[in-house]
C-alpha cells in the first residue's frame, strides 16, 4: 500500500518516520507546493504539488492521504479536500505511544513517540499529539487541534477546532478552551478560555485575540 504525504517541512518528515515505524505502507510519496524546487523529502519523491492532488491519487492510484501540515487551519481545510474525494485518511501511532482501548479516535490523527491518550478520551480528524504529550481520561479534542510536546491535559478538559497548546503548557482538569486559541509554550491555563484567544504564562493570561480568517 502507497501513502501519500501533503506537505514537505520538518513536520511531514516526523510524519514519514511513523509512517516506517508503524511499517504498513509499501512506499511513500510526497506532494508539496515548493515542488519541482523541492524534489525529494528524506528518501521520498515529491510528485506535485498540492493543487495537482486530484490528478495525482488517480494516477498513482493512491487511496491513504496524511496531511503533513503544522498550521491547524490549513490541515483543516485540506482535511475536507481530502474526504470530499473520498480518500482514506490513516492514523499514523508511533509503536511507543500509549493509547486506551477505550479512547476513541478520528480519522488522518497523528500520535508521536510516547504520547499518552487516556480512558474515554476523544480525538477527533486532523489533530496531532506531539512527542510525549498527555491527553488524560475524558479529554476531547474537536478537529486539527495541536498539542505539543511535553503538553499535558488533565481530565475533562475540551480543546475546541483548531487550537495549539505549545510545547510544556499545562490544562488545569475541566477546562474548556475555544477554537482558534493558542495557548503559550510553559503556560498554566486554569480557566475556561473562549474563541480565538492567545495566552501566555502562569497561571495563563489574554495578550490579544487571533485574527479569525
């Protein structure tokens, strides 16, 4: 089986070593809106660009498509690109990850090196959960949120669309958090926070809104 990655950054290179972790795919390929500048990613060829995407899975005939792309908004729309041409979007689960029996999980997530997602947790499509993060029991997370590495949720804490939680940051148990937000790198966030907010610090402060586009 082929996997098709959009995106060619540092973020689709992680993505291409879980890919040879979790060793299901014959061979993998790229696409990326740098190419024909960008040829190759690792030991992978690009083929196009992500414009081309269409064209491209019937030529290849390609039916498993990852997102490789760190900015939640774009993986979103992406996301919906893809499921409206009816592609399978895989999970991709680091071996060393840590993941409940009855956690329940979306479609084109990814879990990095020994990430935690707890009992009757909820990841929903499109989110990524970076090396070592913690998603404690009850948890959900609406689509293409990013936890970062070393970020850690406690239980009962909702992620709305879209949202970052930065490297080392901290949710206090049974914190709501909207869409769009962005939570600093080592902030402390123990009250609810609404849409399109960015905070920093400890405890977590407002420094100014995210333009909503």
């Amino acid at each position: 089986m082929k996997l098709l990655i959009i995106g060619g950054g540092g973020h689709a290179k992680v993505v291409a070593d879980v890919a040879i972790a979790q060793a299901c795919y014959e061979s993998i390929v790229f696409v990326d809106d740098q190419y024909p500048t960008l040829a190759r990613v690792l030991d992978f060829p690009v083929l196009g660009t992500s414009s081309q995407l269409a064209e491209i899975v019937a030529r290849e005939d390609i039916t498993s498509v990852f997102i490789a792309i760190g900015n939640n908004k774009k993986r979103f729309a992406l996301l919906q690109q893809c499921q409206s041409l009816g592609l399978n979007l895989p999970n991709l689960i680091h071996p060393s990850a840590v993941i409940s029996r009855f956690a329940k999980l979306g479609n084109g997530i990814l879990v990095m090196p020994n990430a935690v997602i707890n009992c009757a947790a909820v990841i929903n499509d499109g989110c990524i959960i970076n090396t070592a993060a913690i998603i404690e029991h009850d948890c959900t997370l609406e689509s293409a949120v990013h936890v970062s590495p070393n970020a850690a949720l406690a239980g009962k804490v909702y992620i709305g669309q879209c949202s970052w939680i930065g490297i080392g940051a901290a949710i206090k148990e049974q914190v709501n958090v909207g869409q769009n937000v962005i939570v600093g790198a080592g902030s402390v966030v123990i009250n609810d926070l609404s849409d399109n907010q960015i905070v920093v610090g400890v405890p977590a402060k407002l420094v100014k809104y995210t333009q909503n586009e």
